[in-house]
C-alpha cells in the first residue's frame, strides 16, 4: 500500500464529505455556558451587545440580523417566572420557540431607548421566520 501525500488525503476527506450541505438555521442551548446560540445563516457575522440578556450578530456583508447569544438562561427565566408564573407552562424540558425568550424580555423591562424595542421586534420576526426550537433547562 502506498502512502498518501497530504495534499491527496486532504482531496480524498474532501470527497468523503461530499458536496457542501445547504445552512439550516439553528438554536442550540449550551448546558456549560447556560445560553443559547441564535444563527438563521451562515454569513459572516460581528456581535454587539444589546443588554444584559443578548448580544445580537450582524452580517458583515448585509448588517441584517443573522442570529444571537442569549447568556444566563436559567437565571434569566427565574426571573421571568417571579413577574409571570405562567411562563413555565410554555418553557420547560423540551422544545421552545426562541421569539417567546425575546418576548418574554421585552414585557418585563421598561426600554426607553427606541432602537432596543426596534432591534427586539427585529429579533422576534426573524426566529418566528426561521422556525427555530431550542431545548431549554427544566423550571419546575
């Protein structure tokens, strides 16, 4: 059996992989970090922090919004929980639409600078677009 160069195994994993897979948005809930990672698509992106909860990421080419990382989860739907005890009928072991999460923040802080609310919507519309679920950490 002759030995490969490095360039021919790079060409023959690249075979194996086959052709490129079309980008499906994702939410995915990270345990370890307690948050959750927002992409609808695969652009490049830059983040900027929006509050204490989410920092939003932008594509560099369009500056749309591409996704999000919303950090302290559980900590974040305890909270929800003291001003809204009906929030864990629709957050618990299981699937959760990611809009409910931005709604959920927008309804229990009082934002008096406009473009949070604007870029709040903006998230909303964008995960009800996409459709994405994410498991959440249990409440009860």
């Amino acid at each position: 059996m002759n030995a490969m160069s490095p360039s021919e195994f790079a060409e023959r994993v690249l075979e194996m992989a086959g052709p490129d897979a079309e980008f499906k948005p994702t939410a995915t809930y990270d345990p370890d970090g307690d948050c959750i990672e927002f992409l609808i698509s695969d652009d490049d992106f830059y983040a900027e922090r929006l509050d204490g909860l989410v920092t939003v990421y932008y594509s560099r080419e369009t500056n749309e919004i591409v996704g999000s990382l919303i950090k302290g989860v559980s900590a974040f739907c305890k909270r929800i929980l003291k001003h809204c005890p009906g929030f864990a009928i629709e957050v618990r072991d299981g699937p959760v639409y990611l809009s409910l999460l931005y709604r959920a923040q927008l309804w229990t802080e009082s934002y008096a600078d406009t473009i949070k609310v604007k870029t709040y919507r903006k998230l909303i519309e964008v995960a009800e677009q996409s459709g994405v679920e994410t498991t959440m950490p249990g409440l009860t």
